[in-house]
C-alpha cells in the first residue's frame, strides 16, 4: 500500500469528523480542488483505507442501556477451534466487537442490551453454550468516559 500523503491524512480526519461533508466541502478545508479530492477518496476506498461510511448512533436512544465486556477463556478443546468459536461470536448482534487476546484469557467482548436482565438472558441462553467455553468474566459500564471512532491519523 502507498504511503498516505499530508491531503490524504487532512482527507481522512475530515472524514472521520464528518462523513456527510460534500466533496467541495472537504477539499476546501484541505487546500484541494474538489476533483482531486475525490480522486484521492475514491482511490482510498478501492485501496480498502476507507472502510465504509456509516451513522453513529445513540445506544441510549435505542434502547440499548447495558454495555458490557466479557473475558471469555476457552478449555483447551476450544482453542482448538478459534475460528468455530469466533464464527459463532459474529452471528450475534449483542457483540460490538471482538478481539483475541493473548493471556490468561482468549477474547475480549463489548456488547450491548437492553438491560441486566436481556444480558443474563444472552450469557445463559447463548454466550455459555457455546462449544469450548470454560469461563466467562462480564464486567459491567457503569459510564463512559470517552468514546472515538477517530483514528489518530
């Protein structure tokens, strides 16, 4: 991949900002000309720097009041299949995100319900059910200090 240049990283925080923005719009805060902006968005949507434009949207408002993060540690059958484990983990739109730790525990979850009570539903009913689970450790948000999409760019 091209190194990004000083327009492509001033591109990309205003896009970060504000994906809304016109193309005109962006390349004036950035010292371009609008068509050489968009040459340069659409080059780094096809180059895969530009993953998608999405709407950020008010968990809250939505109805979706718990946030949660679960350390889920897998028997050592389960890590054997990493991939079953986290195949199953995406089919669940409770799970925001998703990492593989290295450590004393496998994957790290952030998720969100509707309440306590919808996340207890999802820890018995789903979450522990699944194949190789050994331990789960659920630590609940009581607030949030600072949330970004922002990369440091």
């Amino acid at each position: 991949m091209t190194p990004l240049d000083d327009y492509e990283k001033k591109i990309l925080r205003e896009l970060q900002r504000n994906a809304k923005q016109t193309t005109a719009e962006i390349a004036e805060k950035v010292g371009l000309s609008p068509s050489p902006c968009w040459r340069r968005i659409s080059r780094m949507e096809r180059d895969g720097v530009i993953l998608g434009h999405v709407a950020l949207v008010d968990r809250r408002a939505v109805g979706l009041n718990a946030h949660i993060f679960a350390q889920v540690k897998l028997n050592a059958h389960g890590r054997a299949n990493l991939d079953e484990f986290s195949a199953a983990i995406g089919a669940f739109p409770e799970v925001l995100d998703a990492y593989v730790l290295m450590g004393t525990t496998d994957f790290m979850l952030r998720i969100v319900a509707e309440d306590i009570d919808a996340y207890e539903r999802f820890f018995f009913d789903s979450l522990s059910k699944l194949p190789g689970v050994q331990e789960i450790n659920s630590t609940v948000a009581l607030s949030q200090i600072k949330s970004s999409n922002e990369l440091p760019i």
